[in-house]
C-alpha cells in the first residue's frame, strides 16, 4: 500500500503502513485487534513504544490539509438567519457546507449535528429531520450543522441496496472524520455535544482536536 494508504480506514491492523511511513526506525511494527489496556500493559511488559489511531490521525492531520473555505454566505431559516460556510476536500469536487446559528461563542461545548445527506431518506423524512435539528439549536440558543455529502445530490456513493464492507464503512467513516473535524476546527470550535439520533461513534475525532462532551439525543 501507498504511504497515504491505510490510515484512510481509521481502524484495522493495516494502520501500521502509516506508522512506517512516519518512522524514522528500522519498518518493523506489531499491529493486535486488543483493547487500548491490553496494548499498554504488554507494551510496558516488554519495553516497547505504542501508539493510538488517534494519535497517528493528530500526527499527519497536522501536516495535511483536508478541507479549504471557498466561500461564505448567509441564508434564512425557520428560526432566523444562518451563517453560511462552503468547503472542499481533495477527495471530490462536491462542496460540504456548514451553518451556524447565533454564532460558536468561545468554540466550547457547541451544539453540533453532523449531517449526512441521503436522497432516499431525505425525500421522506428530510424535512421533518431538519426541522427537528433547527428546534434543537433554537431551544440551546445557538447551533452548528454542518452538510457532509458523499455523492452528488446527496446520493450514496453504493448502490442502494447494496450490501456494505467493514473496510468501505471505516474509509467513509474516516473521511467523515476528518473533513468534519477540519470544518469544525475552522470555525473556531474545539468540543461539541453531538446532536445524534444513534449511538455513532466518531472514532479518532479527538485526533483532530475536537472533543465530545457528550450526545444530545435528536428528538422529533
């Protein structure tokens, strides 16, 4: 695999391809599918350095740019006027976009849902969703949603229907990371309360420098 390869999977042992790539030591690595403490102990045990997916993501996010602003807008909305923000990311040409209600304030602890556009989905309960999402930032005073698209007019990149790969939902996942994360960091925000309706964990997201304080759970 190439030096920018496996990391994009945000999960797995092949993440040690990136851990070569970063290392200036003889390419011998130990990737094990164990929990973090297992890791620590047997690493300690034997004298030997580790590292988490979270910090190789902090690692190459530093020297990576994954998303640059192209434009700024504003628009109208059930509760009032959103501040507007247009991204792209190398990865396709579609722009991911965030809106901001009543600004970020100090960037702590901001009400976040991050949105995955799917024509299916959306065309049935889209706009209840997005109105449920909207109560929500207008009952916390301020919010921040922020449009990751995947496929033109919010078409999943898979065919519908289609059955899904562990590695095909760890490489979206981590897109949805990383690019998510760099959207949130340009505006100022360094934790969030994820506005959720599942259990999704973000995982690596802290290697991007953002936290989650916790889940707010998406009613309505």
């Amino acid at each position: 695999q190439s030096a920018t390869g496996y990391l994009a999977t945000n999960g797995g042992l092949p993440v040690t391809v990136d851990q070569t790539y970063t290392d200036v030591l003889p390419s011998i690595n130990l990737a094990a599918d164990v929990s973090k403490d297992v890791v620590v102990r047997f690493a300690a045990a034997h004298n030997l350095r580790h590292v988490t997916i979270a910090d190789l993501i902090s690692y190459r996010q530093a020297r990576e740019k994954l998303i640059e602003r192209v434009a700024t807008f504003t628009t109208d909305s059930p509760i009032g006027p959103l501040q507007g923000y247009a991204y792209r990311s190398p990865f396709d040409e579609i722009a991911h976009a965030a809106f901001v209600y009543n600004g970020v304030g100090d960037g702590k602890n901001v009400l976040t849902r991050l949105h995955k556009p799917n024509i299916v989905k959306d065309l049935f309960t889209g706009q209840s969703r997005m109105e449920a999402v909207l109560r929500h930032f207008k009952k916390a005073g301020h919010g921040v949603l922020v449009c990751l698209r995947d496929g033109a007019a919010g078409v999943p990149v898979e065919p519908v229907g289609e059955a899904k790969t562990a590695e095909a939902d760890r490489h979206k996942q981590w897109r949805e990371v990383g690019v998510g994360a760099q959207i949130l960091r340009d505006l100022g925000i360094t934790s969030i309360r994820n506005l959720t309706s599942s259990v999704h964990d973000y995982k690596g997201l802290s290697g991007f420098g953002i936290e989650i304080v916790g889940n707010e759970r998406l009613e309505g």
